[in-house]
C-alpha cells in the first residue's frame, strides 16, 4: 500500500502544489467509480470523514428514505492528477473512500469494504498481505471531427508490433509517463494481440491496493487516450473476430515467513501445499467467480474458443488454455495466474471473492484436478469429460445462477451487493434479450 499520509502532509502538499479541487472517488456495486468533488476550502470536512452524499442515487445503494451516507477517505489513496484545471495551473487531487452509514458503521453495500473484510479473514489465518498484479488490456479507437467515438481501430498492428505497424506507441508512452508521475511502478507497455489492442502491465501490490490502482488506471487510460485524439474502452469484445480484452490476475499469499505458495523443492511442480488447495478453491468456485469477474452480456463474447480466453475449468503451468496457469518463476515469484477475469470486473469484488474461494480451498484441504498440460481447444467433447474438465458458464444468465447457488461466493462479498448485482444483471440481461441484431436479421429476415 502507498505511504500513509497525515493529514498535515496532505495539506501541505495541496498547498505547496496549488490544488483547488478533492475529488473523494468510491465505486459502486456495479464497479463503476462515483465521485463528489469540493473545493479546497472544505478540505477539512473531507478529512474529518464528515463529508455526506446521497447514497440513494448510486446504484445498489440504499432507499431513498437511507440516503445520507459519510465517505470515509483513505489517506494513503491521496495523488495529485498531472494535467491542469484552468488557465492558471489550477490541479485536482484525488482521494478514495469507504461508505459508511449515516450511524457511521461500514456500509455493507461498499465492494471496497467486503474486500478488506476478505483480506482481514485471511489475515486472521495469519496470512499477511494477499498479493495482486493485474494485465488489464483495452482497445483504442479513432474520434471522429465531434469527438464521438467511431468503430475504426487506431492501427492494425499485432502482439509486440512497433510503429508504424502500431499507431498507438505515442499514447501508451504517455499512459506510462503519466501513471509514472502517479506513483505507479510500471514494468511493460506493448502492443497486443487484436488490432488496436494494447497492454501497460504495472507492479503488483496489495489487494487493496491493486484494486484501488486499477480503477485510477482505468480513469488515466481514459483520460490520455481522449486528451489525443483517441477513445479508449475497456468492454471485453468491442470488435467480432479478434482476440478481446482480458484482466489476467496474477495472485499470491504471503505469511511472515515469505511466499506462502512458494513449495521449495518438495511439493508439487515447484507448488506449496498451500497454492494447490488456493488453487483448488479458485477451481470449486469458479463458475460463481465468473459472473463476478465477467460481469456483462458482451463478456461471454469473448468467453469462446478460438480467441485465446479460456472456456474451461482446468489448470496448467505448460499452456495457455485453461482457465488458471501456473507462471515458471519461483521462489518470491510463484504465484497463480487466473486468466478469466476481464477489465469490465468490479475489482473490489472480484479479487474478494477470488481471495474467499482460495481460502475456503485452504481451509477445507481442497485437491486441484490433475493438471492439464495438452491443448483444451484441441480435445473433443469425450476427452474433456474423462480428464473431468468442465465449461465456464457460457452466458451471463448462467453465471448468475451459478453465483445464487455458492453460499461462500455471496459471503464473500456480502448479500447486500450479491443482491443488488443480481438484480441489476437480470434487468440487463432481459434487455439485451428483447433486442434484435444485426447477426439475426442477415441469418433470418431473408431465409424465413
């Protein structure tokens, strides 16, 4: 986690820095990042917690008649934005916070509280830090002379291409630069796979931590990509027949003895008896996890073979195709690989119901499958049932029914935001059913 800042550094440094606006940031149950923003001048009732909202205008919040909330800053969260407000370098600083009611207790809607609820049960087995670094992938495309998004890709380049194959070298670099001034320890920027998709990968940190930066980065991509001229999304499948956008999560738990998956040279492929039954929850669990970690219709657009997303519940460390994959490195290194999860995830959620499954694996001494090290894509139906590998729900209806029925999953990241997710992907879902594509009227209206 960040260095936690006093109250007195934080007020030093907006006016050192000439801050005129705090914007306090939450997300809410569907992932998406809310923010109320005072001037400087009510920097002391953001820091005293006394700053209020009203939690019944957020989605899957509380009644109108429960309404006043307090945000709770994390000071540890507080980052200055690198671009200028107004003509006199006026600048913006951010803080992220917990809900709390208005009696002043944990809000229980909050996804960033059920993660540290998640966090403080493993501390409890006496785990100290749960480990995350996320490969969070996008598309950039083209504006048009209004700046409306158009569907015309930025370039057609391919995994690791450089200019002028690859347009958008000039923005990532300045994605890089920019999350760079913000306190990120970024590692990688590339070219991926699909045409105009692209990648930045950036140290891993705390689970808190991690989630709280992924949703800074998204909100920095955003921002770069439009400030040149260019949209960025991070919907998994934007464009039909390429690759779309996954979120691999790259996980380990750590004890005060180091690496707790780290196995020496006695267990199993390099493995500690702790990574495998992690691993063996993560694989109990995962058709619950997936309506969390793929949480709209278009993600089960990229949930199919052929596009190098996994469809099947399996593990692996030689190839890429099931769901989970064991990286060669060792040692501090080792860690679990979770390839389903995609950028339209709620993170908070997400990593605590991942954290809660490798637990329950953990604490009920669960055995992973054997490990599948042949292509899944290339086995038929028989193969697959006799090595006892089973599908990923296919669509976001079966997930959700997946997550109803897996009590460990719904406390994981409470009934109230269990609840309210469920209720608000059934509405989208029967939308998505009353409308009428494209692909049906080219294969029906004529034919029939």
């Amino acid at each position: 986690m960040s260095k936690q800042l006093t109250k007195e550094e934080i007020k030093q440094r907006v006016k050192d820095e000439n801050v005129e606006f705090i914007r306090v940031t939450f997300t809410d149950v569907l992932g998406m990042i809310k923010n109320v923003e005072v001037p400087v001048s009510q920097l002391d009732k953001v820091l005293n917690n006394d700053l209020m909202f009203d939690g019944s205008s957020i989605e899957g919040f509380v009644r109108i008649n429960e309404s006043d909330m307090y945000l709770y800053p994390d000071l540890s969260t507080f980052l200055i934005f690198p671009w200028a407000t107004d003509e006199h370098g006026g600048k913006v600083a951010r803080l992220i916070a917990d809900v709390y009611n208005k009696d002043r207790t944990p809000f229980a809607g909050d996804p960033r509280i059920a993660l540290k609820n998640a966090v403080k049960k493993a501390e409890d087995e006496g785990f100290t830090a749960f480990n995350v670094g996320t490969e969070p992938e996008f598309f950039l495309f083209k504006m048009d002379e209004n700046g409306k998004p158009t569907m015309e890709l930025n370039d057609h380049g391919s995994y690791f291409d450089l200019a002028p194959m690859d347009m958008g070298e000039d923005v990532r670099r300045k994605i890089v630069l920019t999350l760079e001034k913000m306190g990120f320890e970024v590692e990688a920027a590339h070219h991926e796979v699909a045409e105009g998709q692209h990648e930045v990968d950036y140290k891993y940190a705390d689970a808190i931590d991690a989630a709280d930066k992924i949703q800074t980065f998204k909100l920095v991509v955003k921002t770069i990509a439009r400030e040149n001229g260019y949209y960025a999304t991070f919907m998994p499948k934007p464009v039909a027949g390429i690759n779309g956008s996954g979120m691999h999560v790259n996980m380990s738990l750590f004890t005060k003895d180091g690496n707790a998956f780290d196995g020496k040279d006695d267990d199993y492929m390099g493995l500690s008896t702790t990574a495998m039954n992690f691993l063996g929850g993560l694989l109990k669990h995962a058709p619950a996890i997936t309506a969390i970690a793929n949480p709209t219709v278009n993600s089960y657009k990229r949930l199919i073979p052929g596009f190098e997303a996994p469809v099947y519940i399996a593990w692996s460390a030689s190839n890429r195709s099931p769901m989970v994959r064991v990286p060669a490195s060792r040692g501090m290194a080792t860690r679990l690989e979770l390839r389903t999860v995609d950028p339209t995830t709620n993170p908070y959620t997400c990593l605590a119901a991942i954290l809660v499954a490798g637990m329950d694996g953990i604490d009920n001494h669960l055995e992973p499958m054997a490990s599948v090290d042949r292509n899944i894509y290339l086995m038929d139906e028989n193969e697959r049932k006799k090595a006892g590998i089973k599908n990923l729900p296919d669509t976001l209806l079966d997930a959700l029914e997946e997550l109803e029925q897996d009590p460990t999953i719904i406390d994981a990241i409470g009934s109230h935001i269990t609840d309210k997710f469920i209720e608000a992907k059934r509405i989208e879902y029967s939308s998505y059913r009353q409308y009428v594509s494209k692909w049906e009227l080219d294969n029906y209206f004529m034919q029939y």
